[in-house]
C-alpha cells in the first residue's frame, strides 16, 4: 500500500522557492518523524517514540518540485512483514484512508482542534475492523492516539520553524492523496498553530470542575474528561499524590460508568485541577490535584 503526503510552503521567500536550509532540514525531520510514529501505531497496533523504531512500513521522500517548496513524502506498507513495493496497492484502498485520517486527527489535536473521536476516527477504524478482523488495528484504543497526540508535540512544532525562526514562509498546509484527490491534513501551520504547540503555561492556582473520564491509560496516568462547561473531552495528567489505588479508581470507574451510559450520574466526578494553557490563553488541559464522586 502505498500513500502521499505532502508538507508545502509559501509566503515569503517560499513564494521564489526558497527557504532557510537548517529550518527547512528541521522541518522535513519533523515532517518524517510525525509520519512515522502514527503509521507505526496504526500498522502495528503499538506506540514507539522514535522514527527509526517504525515496522512494517517504510517512509520515502520524493524529490523537490520545480516552481514549488514542497516536500512529498510516500508512506509504503507491508502488513505481517509483506514486501515493500511501489504500486502494489491504490492509495485510497481502505488501509491508506484510515493512515490519512489517523493523521489528520493526530494534527488537529496537536494543535488544539478538538475532534470527537467516535464520530471521526474511531467510526473509520470500526469500519475496517469489520472488514479486516485478522490485522493488529482490532486492538487499537483512543488512549494510545492520545500517547502519540504528545510524542508528536515537538515533530509538529519543528515544522513550523521556516514560518517561525528565519520567517522564509508565512504558513504551511499539509495535503494526503485520498480517493483521487489532495484533501487537506489538519490545520494551516502559521504563527499561531506554532504559539498554542509550542508553549504551555500553568495557571497560579487549581480550580473546580466536573464532568466524566471518557479515556485513561493506567501507565501514564493521563487521559481525558468531557467537561460541559467547555462542551469536549479535556486532556488532563494526574498529580503524583493523586496515583493511588483509591483515587485511581475514581478515575477507572468513571471510564465505566460513562461507557456503559453517556454521561451518566454514577460516572460524574469533582475535581480541582490546574489549567495548562497555551500562550494566548487557550486551554490545553488539565493537571487534577485532587478527585472525589460527591461534591465537597
């Protein structure tokens, strides 16, 4: 199976062709590694952290363009150790759609456009797990894109660096070819998508909240919760005193309770909690101090 995606530039001295060589070089890493770790995932079933950990697949970059600054990439995938092979398989087959889709949520989330999950990607991974039971994406569980949502942070932001540190574009968009067509992965990158990446503040003091655990992964200790107050699920990372046995199973059995019926009472938690914020204030997510089923 094989797949494009292309990262493209312009504004600036992009618009002649040209960028800042480290930056563009920094960019293309970033570009490759990000490709990487979500390909890796979604073949494999499995988190890695670096690029050269990928199986399964492999990542080919094509070269430059005349007339343009763009950097294609083509991602090839040999499922159960199958050969690698340019061709072998159309690249909107269902397999090249949902590496798409993953990667498109995996951006958009990196830089604060929310997705509902179920409605979007987790509908796409139903779909194939129905038509492909056999293949290791029958394991795939929301908590795992949300492990890669923060490996990605730093590739992700080092593609900004052309628009940000030598300034020689303006913006950038990335594109996968889907169903015969170039369709737009995630938003456009530009000074602000670099600026709600790149920085996050704490704000002086926890503050009170409610609403109910819709994911958690038992070894990092993060997950999210929906909080209608801002009508989405929020990442939120327990404290380190907050990691016990008792606590933890206010978190698990909100999980539960709030899978087996939405938002219901017996899933509801209070929680007091730090907002981790980006630069211009928009709120990135939680670190909960303290979590307890009544309200106090």
């Amino acid at each position: 199976m094989a797949i494009k995606f292309e990262l493209s530039f312009d504004g600036f001295e992009a618009d002649d062709h040209l960028l800042d060589f480290y930056d563009a070089a920094q960019a293309m890493v970033g570009f490759q590694r990000s490709l990487a770790i979500t390909t890796h995932l979604v073949v494999n079933g499995s988190v890695i952290t670096q690029a050269p950990a990928l199986k399964n697949a492999r990542i080919y970059s094509e070269p430059p363009e005349a007339g343009s600054w763009k950097s294609t990439a083509i991602v090839l995938t040999g499922l159960a150790g199958g050969a690698f092979a340019l061709g072998t398989a159309p690249r909107d087959t269902p397999l090249g759609h949902l590496i798409s889709s993953a990667y498109d949520y995996v951006v958009l989330e990196t830089l604060g456009v929310h997705v509902n999950y179920d409605e979007s990607l987790g509908q796409t991974l139903e779909n194939f797990k129905r038509e492909n039971p056999q293949t290791p994406l029958a394991n795939l569980r929301e908590t795992q894109f949300d492990s890669i949502i923060e490996k990605c942070e730093v590739p992700i932001r080092d593609m900004h660096r052309p628009i940000i540190y030598s300034e020689t574009a303006s913006r950038a968009v990335i594109t996968s070819a889907v169903e015969g067509k170039l369709v737009q992965v995630g938003p456009e990158l530009d000074g602000e998508t670099f600026a709600y990446v790149s920085t996050t503040n704490r704000g002086e003091r926890p503050q009170p909240y409610e609403g109910w655990v819709s994911s958690y992964n038992i070894n990092t200790f993060k997950g999210r919760i929906y909080v209608p107050d801002f009508g989405r699920p929020i990442p939120f990372t327990l404290t380190e005193e907050l990691r016990t046995p008792r606590k933890i199973a206010l978190i698990t059995t909100s999980l539960n309770a709030n899978a087996r019926d939405r938002l219901h009472e017996d899933g509801r938690r209070y929680f007091d909690a730090f907002r981790n914020e980006s630069s211009s204030g928009r709120l990135k997510g939680f670190h909960i101090t303290d979590i307890a089923s009544r309200q106090v």
